[in-house]
C-alpha cells in the first residue's frame, strides 16, 4: 500500500508571467504527469494528501477537481516549506500508509525540505520520488535525481514519460 503526497501544486507558483516558453511547457507536463498519478492512485483506491502553503492560494482546479468526493484525499495546510509536520500528523490520523510517493514543486525547496523533515520525524518511512511529477525553483536546476544526492535512502524513478 501507498500514500501519493502533492506539495504546493498551486496556482501562484504555476501561473507566473515571468516564465519562459520552456517552463509554461514543462508546467503543463508536470501537471498533466501528477494528474496521471492521481488517476492511477485513485483507480487502486489508495489514500492522497495534497499540501498547500499556507497564503498562496488554492490547489490548481485540475488537481481538485479529481479529488471532488474521493474520501481517501486530504487537503492540509502548512505554515513554511517543510510541510512534513501535518503530513506525519495525517498520516497517523488516519492510518494511511507510511510508503510515500511524493511529487509537486518546488522540488529543490519544498519538495526537499519536506522529504527530509518526514525522515527525521519517523525514520521508517519510505520515500519515492518520480523525476516527471517534480520540478525545481531553481530553472538551472537541472538534477531531477536529486534525491540520491542529498539523501542516500531515496530512489528517484521515472516512471510516466
């Protein structure tokens, strides 16, 4: 069994007028990639939280709209970028697994922070993250495996192209 986790998929991070062309079309591709895991968790009937921070507005209508009457979803919100506090709390809550596979932005910030502040809370967790359902603050950031970098522990998989 696992729990998909979505961090910050909001539109004040994805619809930003200072994105280059290439960036408008690697934002469509995220999107569509995690729509594509929220399906398939969906379809298995497993369990989905999805992290807003706090201030910046909703979860993009996309993602929402999936989750419309899905009883296994969670919508939380966190107050800075490690949102690994009320995921843990969720967790707990409500007997969801403790095998994450986690995606959204920003991966090198939010989507770091909280993957390590989740291992320091409960080192049994284990964590997956998909180099397509991920995408980085930085655009010169160019190391979507950056998981096997700064945590040994993770592995970083591709697996919708």
């Amino acid at each position: 069994m696992k729990t998909l986790v979505i961090i910050d998929m909001q539109g004040y991070y994805l619809y930003q007028n200072s994105f280059s062309e290439k960036e408008n079309r690697e934002v469509l591709v995220l999107k569509r990639n995690i729509c594509d895991l929220i399906k398939k968790f969906k379809d298995s009937n497993l369990p989905i939280i999805v992290v807003e921070y706090e201030g910046n507005g909703p979860t993009i209508n996309e993602i929402r709209h999936l989750l419309v009457d899905y009883s296994e979803s969670s919508f939380l919100i966190k107050g800075d970028c490690d949102g690994s506090d009320v995921i843990h709390d969720e967790i707990q809550k409500r007997d969801f697994s403790n095998n994450l596979n986690v995606c959204g932005i920003y991966s090198d910030q939010c989507v770091k922070q909280t993957v390590e502040g989740l291992l320091n809370i409960c080192g049994n967790y284990s964590i997956e993250l998909y180099n397509d359902c991920v995408w980085p603050f930085d655009p010169d950031y160019e190391n979507y495996n950056y998981s096997i970098d700064f945590l040994g522990s993770l592995r970083a998989e591709r697996v919708l192209v």
